[in-house]
C-alpha cells in the first residue's frame, strides 16, 4: 500500500512537471511551465525597439531598461511592447515618463540631454557581431522633450 | 511482482537520515534568504507598475487577482516572504510556517512575473520550497525540534520528489527545443541566431550583454557541438534518476550548462549556479563537517 502511494506521489508530480509541454498549444505558466526560452527558430533579423536619449549634437545615449520599468530588460521590452499596442497615446505617455526620468538623473552622462525617443531599429543579429553594426531600417516611433 | 514492488519503493523513497533532508532544507532555506534579500528593493518596485501592464498568471491568477495590489500589500507579501525565509532557513516551526513560506514564495513570484515576462529562472527554486515544506525536512538541524519517530524513508521520498522534479524540468525544455524547431535545434543554427538576437537585444536595450558570446556568434563552426550537448543534456536529465552516480554527473553537466549560458548570453540562473539546485543528488550532510559543533544539531 505505502509503496503504492509512493509510485502514486512520483507520477502525479512527473505528469505535473511535463505536463505543460504535451499540452496544445504548449503552456508557460509559472511555477510549471513548458520551458520555452532559447527554443524557437529566430530570424537573424530583429526588429528592436531602442530608447534612446539626444544632446546638442547627434551622438546618441541609449537608455538602460531601468528608464523604461526596471532593471529587467525583458520587462523593459514588454513595457515598450505594450505601450505600442495602445497607439500613439501609449508610446506618448510611456516617452513622457522616460522623459521624466532621465531630468531626474543625477547621471552626469544626462545633463545634457534635450529629447528621448523611441526607435524601431532592424539589424542582423549575426552579422551585427561581424561589424555590421549600422541598422537595416530604422523607424522614429515617438520623440519626446526633457524637461529641466 | 513483489521483487518490482521491493526494487520501486527503495528507489523511490531510499532509507536516508533526517540530517541528509534537514541539510537540505536549511540550504534551500539560506539561498532563498540571499536571494530574497539582493531582489527586495527589486520586487518593492512592483508597487509602482502601471495597472495596465498587470497580465495575471498561476495562483495569482487562479486566485482571482484580477488588479494589481495596493503599494502597502506588496511592501507585506515581499516583506513576510523575506521573513518566513528565515524560519524555514532555520527549522522554527516547520509544520505550520514551512507551508506558510512555500505559498508566501509561489505568490510573491508569480506577482513578479504577472507582468508580462515569466521568470524562468525561479521556477526550480519554488517547486523544491513547495516539496520540503510538505516533507518531515526539520526532524533535527532546526530550532526546537519536536520529538519524531519517522520511518527514514520518508525523508528519502522528499528527496527522490526533488531530484524528479530538477530532471524533469531540463527534460520539458528539451522537449520544447524539439516541439519549437525539430532535431534542427541540434545544427546550432537557432542556437548561433538565438545567442546573438539575445546579446544584440540586451545591448541595443543598454543592459549587460556577453561580449564573449557577440564575439562568438560569428564563427558557425561552434555552435553545433553546444547545441548537440545541450539538447542531450536536457533530453537524457532522466537518466540521472537511474542510480546517485549518473545524478552527480548529470548535475554537474547541468551546472555548466548553465556557466554556459552565463557565460554567452549574461542569463544568471542563481538558484543552478549556487548549485544548491542539485544538492539532491548529493550526500548534503557533509557540508555540515565545515560548521562549528555548536551549529550542527
């Protein structure tokens, strides 16, 4: 009987933990989940939203996920995600509050920054590491003023 | 039959001392301290998130959370969580807090990643609370201990329960390699593409990246080899529940998978990396031997 229970307890738990990757479509949830990260057949090319900040002159400070949610990039990205499902006022709203934040900066880098804005960038994920650094297509989603 | 019986019930609750499952109980319990402690100010900041971001899941979900909490409820989940960590850490009433810590844990990470981003990293750590709170994992090395007559294997069962669940999680990641992109996974092509999309991503977003794995992700030769060995190492993490030998080794393949992953794409897996995650598989007790007597039982 104990021994029963024992086979029992393993198999309720095995098919807990597998379970969410024999589901269709396949489930992440947490604490059980399908385990998907680093699994799906990417695109070299990647489309990324960049948040970046703009002095007097054209060089360019891009803004860490901290400015954007947290410390989290993949936050940081979701954060960005959304703001553009909910159109121009979302990505308005969402430079705003970076705005907001880089003038709040004790970050000497930010002293001088005039604007923050929100980039679609394309490159290729491979070749970018070759050198080919420069974006295939670039796309300004928002710009915004920082006020001092 | 009866020999299957005989040979199933000592593989899957071994006759193992109290002291081996109490080690480990207070391992557990120490990392998800430190663990706790460096990510507090990190898991506070949920109270600022807009309303709009909050996407539910798990028990947060499940328990119809449906708006994210007000900032005075979250400062108390992470707070109690931290402090629960502590008397699981030590033993101290067990029976009743150990459970207490194992749902406070589920509910304070599950909020962390209702928002649109599931950290995977923290699942391994949550299943094993859950298990070693419902299991006999302070019958000594605790604070106040209560008087016990257990069978040994009942400690050797919680310990069997974790191992199952480290092996089974690798093995669904495999499985999810092979759903997402065929055995093709193993070419290194998707691996080569998913190494430089992630490090180009956390760059062009101004977080750490890997340098090395940037530098890497133009040479095609290397990616194969890593991919094979890390898709056998997540398909076959099973066989690491045939015998304590192949589980030492298996885990320390798992650990460096993870250096691995560290070390090419700046993803920290902590509760892997401190190795805590494999200790089921280890005669944990040993690591007593390096404490001052005072503090062993």
């Amino acid at each position: 009987m104990r021994t029963l229970l024992v086979v029992l307890l393993h198999t309720v738990v095995a098919v807990l933990v597998v379970g969410p990757a024999f589901r269709s479509p396949p489930r992440d949830d947490f604490p059980l989940s399908n385990y998907p990260m680093f699994s799906e057949k990417k695109d070299p090319r990647v489309t990324i939203q960049q948040v970046v900040a703009r002095g007097e002159g054209a060089a360019e400070i891009v803004l860490g996920p901290a400015f954007v949610a947290n410390e989290e990039v993949m936050q940081a990205a979701a954060t960005i995600r959304r703001a553009m499902g909910a159109g121009a006022a979302g990505l308005e709203t969402l430079c705003t509050d970076i705005a907001a934040r880089v003038s709040a900066s004790r970050d000497s880098e930010l002293a001088a920054v005039r604007e923050v804005l929100i980039l679609s960038r394309q490159f290729h994920a491979v070749k970018y590491f070759s050198g080919d650094t420069i974006p295939e297509h670039e796309e300004s989603l928002v710009r915004c003023e920082v006020l001092r | 039959m009866s020999a299957v019986w005989s040979y199933l019930d000592r593989r899957l609750a071994p006759e193992v001392p109290a002291i081996r499952l109490a080690t480990l109980r207070a391992l557990v319990g120490l990392f998800s301290l430190v663990y706790l402690s460096i990510r507090f100010i990190h898991l506070l900041r949920y109270r600022d998130f807009p309303a709009a971001q909050f996407a539910p899941i798990g028990v947060v979900s499940w328990l119809g959370l449906e708006t994210p909490l007000a900032p005075w409820a979250v400062v108390a989940q992470v707070t109690v969580t931290w402090l629960l960590s502590i008397t699981f850490m030590l033993g101290f009433k067990h029976r009743v807090l150990a459970p207490l810590f194992a749902f406070a844990l589920l509910w304070t990470l599950t909020y962390r990643s209702s928002w649109g981003m599931i950290f995977h990293t923290e699942n391994l750590l949550v299943l094993h609370v859950l298990v070693l709170a419902a299991a006999p994992a302070a019958d000594t090395l605790a604070l106040r201990v209560p008087p016990s007559e257990r069978s040994a294997r009942s400690y050797g069962l919680a310990l069997r329960l974790m191992g199952l669940i480290t092996v089974l999680g690798y093995f669904v990641a495999g499985v999810a390699k092979l759903r997402n992109a065929g055995w093709a996974w193993s070419s290194g092509d998707v691996l080569q593409v998913q190494v430089a999309y992630d490090n180009l991503r956390k760059l062009a977003l101004g977080d750490f990246y890997s340098p090395l794995g940037g530098l890497l992700a133009r040479f095609d030769f290397i990616w194969p080899p890593l991919a094979a060995t890390s898709l056998i190492m997540e398909l076959a993490a099973p066989v690491a529940l045939l015998g304590d030998r192949v589980g030492r080794w298996w885990s320390f393949a798992a650990f460096s998978f993870h250096l691995g992953v560290l070390a090419l794409m700046a993803i920290n897996f902590p509760y892997p990396l401190s190795f805590v995650a494999y200790a089921s598989f280890f005669h944990v007790e040993r690591v007593l031997r390096f404490l001052p007597s005072r503090f062993r039982t």
